[in-house]
C-alpha cells in the first residue's frame, strides 16, 4: 500500500508546488491569493454567525438563480464558461468556500455539513428563498448534503462528476486520512501540479492552463497555509459525512454528469472499476434524476464540455 500514497495525493489534490524547469517556472508569485485574477467581478460578504468571509461573483439576472461550488483544491474560477453563458438567463452565484481562493482562512472542520451550514448562512445574506445548487466533485457532496439537510432551500440540484457516489470501508476512510497532511499539500511539487491537472481531464485544454500557474502562483502568498489546512480537512469531511446510503431521501429534481473518462471517480487504487458503474448506481438511488454520461471526457466535465453542461442544463432548468 505504501507505494501508492504518493501518487494518489498527486492524483487527490489540486495543489501548490516547488522550483524547477517547466514552462510556467516565470509565474509571477502572490503576495496574497486576493491577488488572483478572476475573470468576473468579487464580491464579499461577511457571514455574521460563523465570521467567514465569503468571495463570490454574482451574474446575470433572472427569476432562477444558480449557486456554484467548487470542489477540493479548486476556486469560483473553475465554473466560468458555464457562468459566461448561463448568465444571459439566471442569476449565477459562484463562491469560493471557507479557506480557498479568496475567501477567508480561519481554521474550520472542512465537515460537509460544515459547508452546508455556509450555504444556507450565504442565501440569508443574499436574501435568496431557493435556488438551485450546482456542485462539482466535493461541491457535489457538498450541495447533497445541503439538500439532506435543508431541503427548503434547494429548489433543484446539478451534480458534476460528484463525490459522495462511492462506498469506502472504515479502513479506507482512515487510509485517506493518513495520506493527506498538510505538508504533503504544501510541498506538492510543480510537476505534480502539472500531472494532477492533466490527470482531471481525458485531454487537458489549452484554456485550462490558468489553473495550473494559479497555483503555482500561490506558495508565496500569505494566506496559503490556510488553504492547505481547508484541503486536508476537506478531505476528511468527505470521508467523515458520506452521503451514499441516503441519496433516496434526495426530493428534488437532480442532474448528473459524469465524464465516462473520471480517472478520480472510483478511486483507481482503492475501489479499482467503471465510472460508469458508480455514475449509474448513485443515480438510480435518487428518483428524479437524470444521469448524462459523456464521452472523452474527464473529472472537470463542466469546463472540458462546457457546451454540453450549459445546453443540458437550460434544458433542465425550464
């Protein structure tokens, strides 16, 4: 088992790096990540209960309005070809959660109910009654969660490529736990940035390379202990808030996508498989659903077949 460790937390983590020769050696560093480029306006909020500050970007306008959510070691960024087009016809919220990109750093539990209780403190905020919440991987099981939890709030669901869908032993829950430390986030090295992020799609695009010098750009900033704390908590809020077993008690109308391509989703080192299979068994345990399952495609779906995931989901949202 040893032999695996580190190559599943290359594969597991979107994260930071080390000097070496590659072509993104130039990046210039952050002094903070507030000073990451996002391409739409940031707005912040201060959550008056938990004391987070919340980033988020807020456009378009409509009578539906969309929440984004990232999943582990990503930001908002991540969701802005789907926003750059959604936005003509819904209000698109995409945030960055407690500890990333330009949120607040605070130590938190990284538990999803955690992050749930964000969302529903965010919506009262905002002054949003019900809105639909498009998650992507840990923002999958993070808008499930929300879902399970305070169903008066979600008037519909978008899953994308979702954590939660697959079942892990007690011993493999506590493998996860032991892999992933903080200093095995911080020292990432720039190569395994560069392999992690090919690794997240059937075919790494051109336009998805920000991804990658962002968070080389990131081991200078200030802040970016805190994230790599949020990133190892995360992980153990995954495995500590499973939402397998109650996926039935879903009530509202759900898309999934799945690339058929996932190399994330099962687990290639724990629960070797299908992408497939667990896309398949997750969706029949939520009765009004609609799985969509993509060819040559990837973990990051929504940014590597951005045209599907936008026309599928006005499809859906009407």
């Amino acid at each position: 088992m040893k032999k695996y460790i580190i190559p599943f937390i290359l594969i597991l983590t979107s994260l930071v790096f080390s000097h070496c020769s590659t072509p993104y050696s130039v990046v210039k560093p952050l002094t903070s990540m507030d000073e990451l480029s996002y391409k739409h306006a940031v707005k912040k909020v201060k959550l008056p209960t938990s004391g987070y500050t919340i980033a988020f970007t807020d456009e378009g306008r409509g009578d539906k309005t969309i929440i984004f959510i990232h999943g582990l070691g990503s930001y908002l960024q991540a969701w802005i070809k789907n926003v750059e087009d959604l936005k003509k016809d819904y209000r698109c919220i995409s945030i960055d959660l407690p500890g990333y990109g330009k949120s607040s750093k605070e130590p938190h539990s990284g538990q999803m109910t955690f992050y749930a209780g964000i969302i529903k403190e965010l919506m009262a905020e905002l002054d949003l009654r019900k809105v639909t919440l498009a998650g992507h991987s840990m923002g999958g099981q993070i808008a499930v969660t929300t879902a399970l939890l305070y169903p008066e709030l979600v008037e519909n669901l978008i899953l994308v490529d979702p954590a939660g869908f697959e079942s892990f032993t007690k011993g493999q829950k506590q493998w996860f736990r032991n892999v992933m430390t903080y200093d095995g986030v911080r020292l990432t090295t720039a190569e395994a940035i560069q392999n992690n992020l090919a690794t997240n799609f059937y075919r790494l695009p051109k336009d998805a390379e920000f991804m990658i010098t962002d968070r080389l750009a990131m081991r200078t900033a200030s802040d970016f202990g805190g994230y790599c704390y949020a990133v190892v908590q995360s992980v153990s809020g995954m495995v500590d808030n499973p939402v397998i077993d109650y996926l039935q008690d879903i009530k509202v109308p759900t898309l999934i996508f799945f690339g058929e391509n996932d190399n994330l989703i099962p687990n290639r080192f724990l629960n070797p498989g299908f992408t497939t299979t667990i896309a398949k068994q997750g969706a029949e345990k939520i009765k009004n659903s609609k799985l969509i399952l993509v060819p040559k495609c990837g973990h990051f779906m929504m940014f590597e077949h951005a045209e599907t995931f936008n026309k599928e989901t006005k499809i859906f949202m009407k």
